[in-house]
C-alpha cells in the first residue's frame, strides 16, 4: 500500500481517494492547475502507481484522457480545479459518452458555505454535465471521520465501475475542499493512523477498473433467442452484413467471428474504414468496401437490394449508403451493447442487445445462394480497379489519396487516427483492404473536429509510434494540443491535408452561394505551419509529392511530434472527387 498521507484532513482524503483507484487498476490522471484542486493534484503526484500527466488547457487535456482511455480501455481520471475550468472539459464528455469511452472526471469545489455569495471562481458545478455522464455525485466535504473515509472509498469504488456499466463513458464527481489546501500539519488527521490501515483497502478488486460491460448469462440466453426469426430470416434470404466502428481488445479475434458469421449466411460484409475487417481482409470472406461507389449507382441498387441487413454496432460513414438502405424501408437486425437507440435511419429495425460473439455464436440459418456473394465481391474488384486508374491520372496531389496510400505504405499494425470531416470519408471512400493489421480510430460520437491532435497524442503515449490524417481547420481547432509535444513518450506524425479551409462544404448545397459560402462556411484561415510548429517545438516537413510522402511514413520515428503537411486545392479536390465516383459508379 501507498504511504498514506495524514498531514491534515484534506491530504488524508485525498490519499484514500487515490489509494481506492490504485487499487482498481486506474493508473493514469491528467490534471490541469489550480488551487481548489490542490488536495488531489498533491496526491495524485506522489502515488508511485500512477502517471501524473499536467496539461494547462482543460479542453485539450480532457481530449488528450480520451485518446488515453481509448488506447487502454481503462478509466483515465481527469482533474481540475472549481470555476469555468470544468466546464471547459464538456465537449469531450459528450464524445466520450457517444463512443463508449471510460473517464473519470474530478471537478474540485469550493464548499457549500462559499457559493451563491459571490466567492471567487465559483460557479453552480452541480450535475454540469448533464445528462452526458453514467453516474454523477458530489463528494462529502472531508472529514477526520473513518465512517466517512469509508463512504469516500465505496462511493469511488462505484464511481469506477460506472465508467465500465452497464456501457463504458464518463462519470462525474465533484469534489469540495475547505482551506487549507496545501498539506500543512493540522494534528487532527493523525489521530486516525491506527485505523486506515492495509486491512482498509483489502477487498478492493483491481478487475472492476479495467474490465467492459458485465455481459450476464441471461442477456446472452436473450440474444440467443433473438437469433432466429424474426430477427434473421431462416431460409436464405439474400442480405448483407453492414459493419460500424468498434473498439475491440482483440481484433483479429473480433474479424473471425464476423468472418465466420458471413460464411454462415452467405453474405457480403459491409465494412466501414473504422471497422477492424478492413485491416484483416482475408479473415473476412465476401469483404466489401467500395459501398459508397455501388450506392450512387440506381442499376446497381436495383440489382443488389437485400431483403435484410444485418448491422454491427453502427451504421457507416457513408451518406449513400445510408440514403439506399434508408429508402427501402428493410427489416434491420441491430446488434450493439450499447443502451440507447441505435439506428438512425429508423428503419424497421430490432434491435438485439448482445455482444457480436455471443449473437454470432446462436445464428443458425441456410446460407443464402452462393452467386449473391459473387455478385457483390465481383463488383467490388470492378470498382476498385476503376478507381485505381482513375487515382493514377490525377494531375495534381489530391488529398484524398493518402487514405488509398498509406495502408500499404506505413509499419504493419499502425495507430491511425482519422479526424472528422474529409479525412474520415476519404477513409471510407478509399481506404483498401488489405492484411496489415492497423489500429483504425476517430471520434465518431458526436462526429466533432475539436480535440482532434489533443486525442491523436493520448492514443500515441507510451504506445507504437503513430499516424493522425487531418485537415487543416481541425488542427487549428486544437494547436493548444501541440503542449502536450513535451509530455509524449513516444511518437504521433500528423499528416496534414492543408487545403486551405473547409472542404467539406464544397460538397454541399450551400457552396453555390458565394458570398458569403467563402467567409462563413469555407473559413480558410492561411496559416503558415511551419513557423506554427516552430512556435511549439514541433518538426515540420512539406511533401513534395507522394513519392516524398511514402519515404516520409515508410518508417516513423519513435519519439516526438512531427506534421508533414501536403497542400492541395480544395475546390480542384471537390470536382475530383465527384468525377472519380461518378467514373467508378457507371
């Protein structure tokens, strides 16, 4: 056990706090200053079981805890002080809470005596997260009382394991301190040294801060008798298995049992660039990744229409697919842990509340005929050879090129991390399949652009040197995230698509009104990178071309930050874009 400190009051019950999560198996807190915080910062610094991690911007440390969290699967605790500094942690909760991310947030207060009286940075932290958090609940002021201390240890106990169930996401816990705030002698806390001993902590279970979801018997025995119709038809029917993003502990492990559900029924997988089959495409018969190509085509929809969809945790990137699958009207079968309402197309949907092995495990139906497969993989390979050629004949770097590139160019079993808007559908547009085993991530949740190096860096700590693909108005949404360079131990190389503002919005309606499309949609912000990463301490590089770029990410470094920033047009990448589909689709 860690020497606990019973200097006063407010060390003692920041030392059972911490001492409780040691014991969980929680083992990283990244924390912000401030003084109100001052009891827990002190003894989250001192424990020698955990990574003390101080970031100065609450924002980009609460995205940075989220890459951590999503990295481990354990909960990352994240500490700030009272006032408007919480508040500042909002928009990666709500991340967190929408891809099932475990976090443990600490707000420190000051105590009720001092609110609503105009008290120094003091604001009403009561439930601030609102319905965003699996658990709230505000902390006892700290007491010399071991019937309290023992109401601390169990309230945290239950607060970590809310981060895991019944679905993983934040949990909030406000904290109130009175002075002093520092570790000075009071002589009170002494007095409880003979009784918060080791026996204190015994029963605690380092499993309940690392594992996932409970999965009980009687929810699998359910998904077991949802396996058959009317959730799946029985008499092979031609469907298709649709595959969202997932984050799995063992991903080939999570490829098989999809690939051997395919094989089953006899239909093509649907794979999203953010799904782990598009990294393991041999385990995966039937694999399809040029969706978005096959639904822009009215003869080809015609042709392949299923009479059922299965779908896998989420529905995919892809707004043509959606739009396809959405104008049938098809019977859904939805497989997903998560508690909510899943299926955004509101289809005629069932919903099966079960984790994919389990599910999989109970399918028992006659495959469907084998040319139905064929079909698809036949235009699957038509498809990816048009767009090859036509990727080949552009005469300029289009950006979205990087995404049919660096499968094949970076290490085998890479982190990559795809920030929202136009990199994260190039990645589904282009991405291959292939057998290369990379560790595919984006903040999918809420589909925002903030936090977006912030979270690239968490996801790059201490682990294998990894890649974050990102545009140019995400980075410089989170140019604060480049402080945490120094903090790295190991390496994340940003590949910066610099267009020169928003290019998503080439693709929309609003880009035939100019003005004031330009000023207020497209933003471009002319940035020169490379004296911004000056500013920071970061390496920079420009790609000349993508012969430059394959020597550049063939080997990545093994500490630091670096951007290698390949400029592109952004109008002249939208009409490429839009005539390359059309080509492929014909």
């Amino acid at each position: 056990m860690a020497e606990l400190d019973f200097r006063n009051v407010n060390s003692l019950w920041g030392s059972v706090l911490v001492e409780t999560l040691a014991r969980l198996g929680v083992r990283q807190a990244v924390i912000s200053p401030g003084s109100r915080s001052t009891p827990l910062t002190m003894q989250f610094a001192r424990h020698p079981q955990f990574e003390a991690i101080p970031v100065l911007d609450e924002r980009s440390a609460a995205f940075f805890a989220l890459g951590l969290a999503r990295q481990s699967r354990r909960p990352v605790v994240l500490l700030c002080t009272s006032g408007t500094a919480g508040a500042n942690y909002f928009p990666a909760i709500v991340e967190a809470r929408e891809s099932g991310v475990p976090l443990l947030v600490i707000t420190a207060d000051r105590p009720p005596e001092m609110r609503e009286c105009r008290s120094g940075q003091t604001i009403d932290q009561q439930k601030l997260f609102g319905g965003y958090v699996n658990f709230y609940h505000e902390l006892s002021v700290p007491e010399a009382s071991v019937a309290l201390l023992r109401y601390l240890r169990q309230t945290v106990a239950h607060a970590v394991e809310r981060t895991h169930w019944p679905v993983s996401g934040p949990v909030h816990l406000n904290a109130p301190f009175r002075d002093p705030l520092p570790p000075t002698k009071d002589g009170v806390a002494e007095a409880l040294k003979g009784e918060i001993t080791e026996e204190f902590f015994a029963h605690l279970n380092e499993q309940v801060g690392r594992t996932g979801p409970v999965r009980r018997e009687r929810d699998v025995a359910l998904a077991a008798d949802r396996a058959g119709p009317p959730y799946l038809p029985k008499a092979g029917a031609r469907g298709v298995i649709v595959a969202g993003q997932v984050r799995v502990a063992d991903a080939a492990g999570y490829v098989r049992v999809v690939g051997k559900l395919a094989k089953r029924l006899g239909w093509p997988v649907l794979a999203d660039a953010l799904s782990p089959l598009r990294n393991f495409a041999s385990l995966v018969p039937g694999l399809i990744t040029r969706y978005d190509v096959i639904a822009r085509s009215a003869e080809w929809t015609k042709e392949l229409q299923p009479a059922h969809v299965l779908c896998l945790h989420d529905w995919p990137t892809s707004k043509a697919l959606r739009q396809w699958l959405q104008s049938g009207d098809l019977p859904v079968t939805f497989v997903t842990t998560c508690a909510d309402n899943p299926d955004a197309l509101h289809s005629a949907t069932r919903v099966v509340r079960a984790d994919v092995a389990d599910f999989a495990a109970h399918v028992r139906v006659r495959p469907a005929p084998r040319e139905w497969a064929r079909r698809w993989v036949e235009l699957e390979r038509r498809i990816e050879a048009r767009l090859r050629r036509g990727l080949a004949g552009a005469e300029a770097m289009f950006e979205g090129q990087a995404s049919a590139l660096l499968p094949r160019m970076l290490p085998k079993a890479t982190t990559v991390m795809f920030a929202n808007s136009m990199p994260v559908r190039d990645a589904e547009y282009l991405w291959p399949a292939n057998d290369r085993a990379h560790v595919v991530h984006c903040n999918r949740g809420a589909n925002g652009i903030d936090g977006t190096l912030s979270t690239a860096i968490g996801l790059a700590h201490r682990g294998a040197p990894a890649v974050l693909v990102t545009g140019d108005l995400s980075l410089l949404h989170d140019t604060n995230g480049f402080l945490l360079a120094r903090e790295l131990r190991g390496s994340l190389t940003v590949v910066l698509m610099n267009n020169d503002g928003g290019g998503i919005f080439e693709h929309l309606p609003v880009a035939s009104f100019n003005p004031p499309f330009e000023r207020f949609f497209a933003t471009p912000q002319s940035i020169d990178f490379a004296k911004l990463c000056a500013t920071y301490g970061v390496g920079y590089t420009r790609v000349r071309d993508w012969r430059h770029f394959e020597k550049l990410v063939a080997k990545l470094p093994s500490r630091g930050v670096r951007v290698l920033e390949v400029r592109t047009d952004r109008r002249r990448d939208a009409a490429f874009r839009k005539a390359l589909f059309a080509a492929a689709a014909r």
